[in-house]
C-alpha cells in the first residue's frame, strides 16, 4: 500500500494538472494573451527562419504565404503545440522530483515542443506547394505520431535525468 | 536521501535530434526567385519609407511596413493595425536595397507610347507608357487590360509628380485580383493618392508618398515618407492576397489547425493527447515502480 501511495498521488496530481491547465486554456483572457499572441508569434518565427532561404515567404496574421505560388496555411489555435505542451508540463509537476529538475525538464520539454512544431510547420507548408495529398498525409498521421514521440522521448530522457530515488519518495517531502 | 549527488545526464538525444532537425530544416530546397521587378526582399512589404512612416487614420494595411535608412514608424499599433510586420534597419535595409535596384530598372524601360498626363477614361494594355506631369493624373476610372494574362505588366513612368483625384479609380479587366501588383508605378518625385481613391500596382516614388484612398499593391517610398491620412486606408501586398478594405484573401488557405479548410486537424487530435497522456502516466508508474525496489 505504502509503496502504492505516490502512484495514486502521481496520477491524481497528474489529473488535476492537466483539466486546471486545459481548462485555463480556454478562457477568453488566456486565449487572447497567451495563446494567439503566440500562434501569431510562432508564423512570423517560421516566416523568419525561413526568410533565411527563402525570401518569397510574408506571414500575414495566422497566415503564412508564398508569394510565388500564392499557396497559404493558417496556423489555428491547436495547431500550436500548447495543448501537448500542457500534458508534458502537468506530468513532470505531478511526477515526484525535484523543483529544479521539474524547471529545467519544463524549459527543455517546452523547446523541445515548439522547435518540432515549427519544423512540422515549415514541412507543411512546402509539402502544401507540392502535393496537396502528402500535405494530408503528413498534417493528419505523420507529423501527430512524431511530436507525440517527441514529448514521449522528453520525458523519458527528463525521467533519467532525476535522481535515482526521486520516484520512490512522497513529492511533498521535495 | 542527497538527490543533488545523483549523475546529471545531459541531453544527448535532444541535442541529436535538435540537430537532424536543422539539418532537415536547413537543407530544404530553396524556392527563392526574382519576382518582376521587384526583389525577394521588397515583396513582403506593403509600405516602404526612407524616413518616416506616418498613419494618422484607423487604416488597415496588410503586409510589411518598413523604413530605410529612417527608423520612425508613426500610428502603430494605433489607430492604424497592421497585418505584418513592422521593420527598421538593419532589418529594412535588404528591402531599400532592392527598392533602389527596382527603381533603376523600371527606369531603364524605353516607353512604348506616351499617354495622358490624366488617364481617365482609358483602357491600357501591358506595356511601358510615359506620363507627363499634371494638375491630376487621374480624374476618373483608367482600365487596365490584362488580357487573360496573369504576368500582364505595365509601367508607367512618371516624369514627375503622380496625383490622383477625388474618387478615381484604377481597375483590372480581363483579369484577377493578382493582376493588381503588375502595374509598377515610377514616380520620379511624389506620389499624391487623393481620398476615395482605388488604386491599384506598386508605386515606386523618388521622394513622398501620401494616401488617401484604397491600395491593392505596395506604396514604396525611396527617400522620403509615407504617409496616410485617411481613415479606412487599406494597404495590401498582392501576395497576400487581401484587397482594398481587409478583404478575405482570395487564395486557398490550407488550415493546419482547427477550422482549417481540411477539417479540424490539431497538433495532435484528442484522441492522440488522450494515447500520450495515458502513455506518459505508464512511464511515470514503471519508473516509480522501478527506482522503489
């Protein structure tokens, strides 16, 4: 029972995280200040990187555009990496570990994240321009199974990096 | 019970794939292109200026705004919004630069007719024409006749001053929307659009640029300012798409998101989160199990 009890801590502190964070994602302040200031933000830094090899790009809005083939893709609420985000960063706070270790993993996993996000974006966005079918392909089976691998190989690399008896101990005592 | 005495592993497995990633990323094909007359580099702008940028109106301009050498960009975020970004030097100097390219090979063209000074009531096919300089240069409606051809070009070359008046409008025939920015406008001073004005093709002038009407193009000023004055001023890079008054752009736009037009497709659909999130939880239970023995 005893060695049961920050399972069942873990999976309820977990629970609760995750509909808190979901949740205060979806009220209209966080929405207008945090999440599509940053869908906005996230097109322009996908507009910027690839300004670095391609000039005939503009970021209009949500919208990023090809000014040579005039084929565009709106980056949605959703679309953005947050709600993964959100499920990585209420498992490493539920996850009995050190503050400074659940920080770091939070920042790197958050990198991590939104990196692969604007490559996922920037792959779309010519795969668009090129076949309309690999563009569905990629956008509905691919691009989800590898952002998932991505957050799943953040926390396994996060949960190696913990000292080795942080699994075992009551959270409340870190 | 000393955590901090654990082995702190680093992040090699990000680090790899952080760096496939830019290898991927950065190995893409480049698509970049000359694209008329203007460079790579002037396309994303709506508005250009070597001083100042000034909007005093409630005005809606689409595309980039920038200033080059100057730095000042007045009216934003209010009144006026832009849809873009706002750009000082360094980063507006690649944007000048081509300006100052663009204005030198328009210059370059031989005119194939000279017409006006005012441009009312004619329908123009591609070509280079030269306008003299007068009171108005347009007074009333000037078609331009694309022919079906989506590359259709005109030049006109302004021997001085471009002035429009109240209410004239430049339209499009045999055409679409992106036959807009195939009229290159080179005004060798200033540019005056008066108000209640639709214009249409980029205008490149030598000094100022003042708007007071609807543009689908971009209004690029080399040395000197420009500036808005009216409210409702709608300024538009063609290759985005949105016309005079913040139109919807008429381009497909392929949702990579909810509510895209290929259906609501997020980062990763519910049930992906719900796999991961129970995925996650499974590897937080056997690493618990496995560092309580």
């Amino acid at each position: 029972m005893g060695a049961q009890a920050p399972m069942l801590r873990f999976s309820v502190v977990f629970v609760v995280v995750l509909v808190t964070l979901f949740a205060a994602e979806l009220t209209p302040p966080a929405q207008s200040a945090v999440v599509l200031p940053w869908t906005e933000a996230l097109v322009r830094i996908t507009r910027g990187l690839i300004t670095l090899f391609d000039s005939r790009v503009i970021a209009v809005g949500k919208i990023l555009q090809s000014t040579s083939s005039g084929f565009a893709i709106s980056v949605e609420a959703g679309c953005n990496g947050i709600e993964v985000a959100i499920i990585l960063i209420a498992a490493m706070l539920a996850f009995p570990a050190p503050w400074k270790h659940r920080v770091i993993g939070i920042l790197v996993g958050l990198c991590a994240v939104q990196a692969l996000n604007v490559v996922r974006v920037v792959s779309l966005f010519y795969l668009g321009q090129w076949s309309i079918e690999a563009f569905e392909w990629a956008h509905l089976y691919l691009w989800q199974a590898l952002i998932m691998l991505d957050v799943l190989i953040v926390w396994l690399i996060w949960i190696r990096t913990l000292p080795p008896n942080a699994g075992a101990q009551p959270a409340m005592a870190r | 019970m000393n955590p901090q005495t654990a082995p702190i592993r680093k992040y090699p497995g990000l680090l790899a794939r952080f760096g496939l990633a830019a290898l991927f990323f950065f190995s893409l094909p480049s698509t970049a292109l000359a694209q008329g007359y203007l460079g790579g580099n002037l396309i994303p702008y709506a508005v250009l200026a070597g001083t100042t940028v000034t909007c005093a109106g409630a005005g809606l301009i689409t595309g980039d705004i920038g200033v080059s050498p100057g730095a000042a960009i007045v009216g934003f975020p209010a009144p006026c919004t832009d849809i873009g970004v706002l750009l000082i030097p360094p980063a507006a100097n690649p944007g000048q630069a081509d300006l100052l390219i663009a204005f030198g090979t328009l210059a370059a063209q031989v005119c194939d007719a000279t017409v006006g000074p005012d441009l009312a009531g004619l329908t123009l096919v591609p070509g280079t024409y030269c306008v003299n300089a007068a009171a108005t240069n347009l007074s009333g409606l000037l078609q331009l006749n694309a022919q079906g051809n989506p590359n259709a070009v005109w030049v006109f070359k302004m021997t001085s001053t471009l002035i429009t008046s109240v209410g004239s409008t430049v339209s499009i025939i045999n055409g679409g929307p992106a036959n807009s920015c195939g009229a290159q406008w080179l005004v060798n001073s200033s540019a005056t659009i008066a108000g209640g004005t639709t214009f249409r093709g980029n205008i490149l002038a030598l000094t100022d640029i003042t708007m007071d009407g609807n543009l689908t193009g971009r209004a690029l000023a080399r040395n000197g300012q420009v500036t808005m004055v009216a409210p409702n001023a709608s300024f538009a890079a063609c290759g985005a798409g949105a016309g005079a008054g913040g139109a919807p752009p008429p381009f497909p736009v392929f949702g990579a998101g909810f509510g895209g037009a290929l259906g609501p497709t997020p980062t990763v659909s519910e049930w992906g989160m719900l796999i991961l999130a129970v995925l996650l939880a499974i590897v937080g239970f056997a690493a618990m199990r496995r560092r309580a023995r």
